[in-house]
C-alpha cells in the first residue's frame, strides 16, 4: 500500500492532523465541563463578573437523575449563592484576609466556612441513613475490649467538663464511631470521633478543638436518629474553626 495520498499529504499526517484536531475538541469539552459550578467568576474587589460567553465558554445545561427517588439536580445552576459573611476585609487587594466582625465558629469564617450540602443523610447502598445512633442500631455493638465511652466525660482544650457522652453515632457502611452524642447543658450536641483523645487511664475524653464552654453553641441536628449532610458539615467546619478560633492566642502567628 502507498502511503503518500498526494506529492504533500501522507498518512502519518492525516493522523497527526487528526490528533491534533482530536486534542483541541478535548480541551474546550473540558474547559466547558469544569464551568458547570462556580460560574460566572467574580472580580474580588469590585464585584463585576467575568461576562465571557458563548458555547465554548459555558456547557450547555445537564440533568443528572438522583438515585432512590430523589429527583433530579441539574447543573449549571442558575444565579449566585446568597452569601453574606459577617467578616471585613482586611486590607483593599486581591487576596486579602478576613477578619470576623462576630462570632467566626457560629458564622462560618474561615476555617469554620460550611458548604449548603443537601439536606438529607448520607445513605448507604440500600438506602438507608449511614450514621445513626448506637442506641436505635440493635445489630451493632462496640468491639469487646474497647470502652463504650458512655457515661465518660467530655473535656475541651482547657481541660474543663463540657458535658458527659450518652450515646455514639456510628457508620454502618464504613463500621466504624463518627460522632460522639454529648449532654451540654440540657442538649445533645455532635462531636467528631476523629478530632477525639480517649484517655482509657482516667476514662475520660478530650477535644481540644473547642473550649468547655464553646461546645453549647455546636449547630444542633433536627432528628435523634439521623444526622443530614448538611447538618454533618456545620458539625465538622464548628469543631475544625475552633482550631483557629478557640482563643485569641492560636489566630497569632507561630514564628
């Protein structure tokens, strides 16, 4: 067979060409697909957004079915998130820190910023909440040898009693503890597991994400026997926030 079609064009740059074409399509897919969220950006300082348009710039609509009947989402949505946060900027350029005009673990600054994740639970292959207490998963019990924790008190980073644990939230597709159900001050507040010390010697618990008295404004969850995705992201981004928030002393800087 000759590979030369004519005295310029061979086979070898067809199919160069072809790839090159190939690649190029590739790239504005993507670039298009990665703009499905987050879109149109937004000028830091003055507000005005990036008003490029057009079909190679933004992909077109796409409807995505949730499973378990949960209808459907589709993407990009449409207009910009409400979000108004009670913090100042510091300094007038592109980058410039915030500072907390409030309480900044309550109002979700910074480290304690939460995202609007859905409002239902998280579910497990057959459609039922992940993480639920101890004391309504009858099938489930904690491994011979190792503390139940309940009836333990819960310490903060002062080494003051925030409250005393009175039941363990557990993931029953992973199987493992995520939450630890705390008694602060007449309500059951949520601490993560993962940000916990269990101190066996003096059965006791310790987190030192949060002072004592910091763990009565934990965002509380609605039901008592399942916890929303959106109600875990308040939890999480409360406790992680306090690792900069807690006292005065950690929002300075260490050298």
């Amino acid at each position: 067979m000759n590979p030369h079609l004519t005295s310029g064009i061979d086979v070898a740059l067809l199919v160069l060409w072809a790839f090159a074409l190939f690649f190029l399509v590739l790239v504005f897919y993507l670039r298009r697909e990665d703009r499905r969220e987050g879109y149109p950006l937004e000028d830091e300082l003055t507000g005005r957004l990036d008003t490029v348009g057009g079909p190679l710039h933004t992909a077109s609509t796409k409807s995505f079915l949730l499973p378990f009947g949960r209808g459907r989402v589709t993407a990009p949505t449409q207009g910009r998130e409400p979000v108004d946060i009670a913090a100042r900027r510091t300094d007038r350029f592109a980058g410039a820190p915030y500072a907390p005009t409030g309480n900044p673990l309550v109002d979700g600054i910074g480290p304690a910023a939460w995202a609007e994740r859905a409002r239902h639970p998280d579910l497990d292959m057959e459609g039922h909440p992940r993480i639920v207490p101890l004391s309504v998963a009858s099938d489930y019990a904690v491994a011979v040898g190792d503390p139940d924790l309940l009836g333990w008190p819960m310490l903060g980073a002062d080494g003051v009693i925030a409250g005393t644990i009175d039941d363990l939230w557990i993931d029953r597709a992973d199987r493992l503890i995520r939450y630890m159900q705390v008694s602060v001050g007449g309500r059951a507040v949520l601490a993560p597991m993962m940000m916990a010390k269990v101190d066996r010697r003096r059965r006791r618990v310790v987190i030192d994400a949060l002072l004592a008295s910091q763990f009565a404004d934990v965002p509380p969850i609605e039901a008592a026997d399942r916890i929303t995705l959106y109600e875990e992201e308040r939890v999480q981004a409360y406790f992680g926030g306090g690792y900069l928030y807690a006292t005065p002393a950690r929002q300075e800087p260490l050298l």
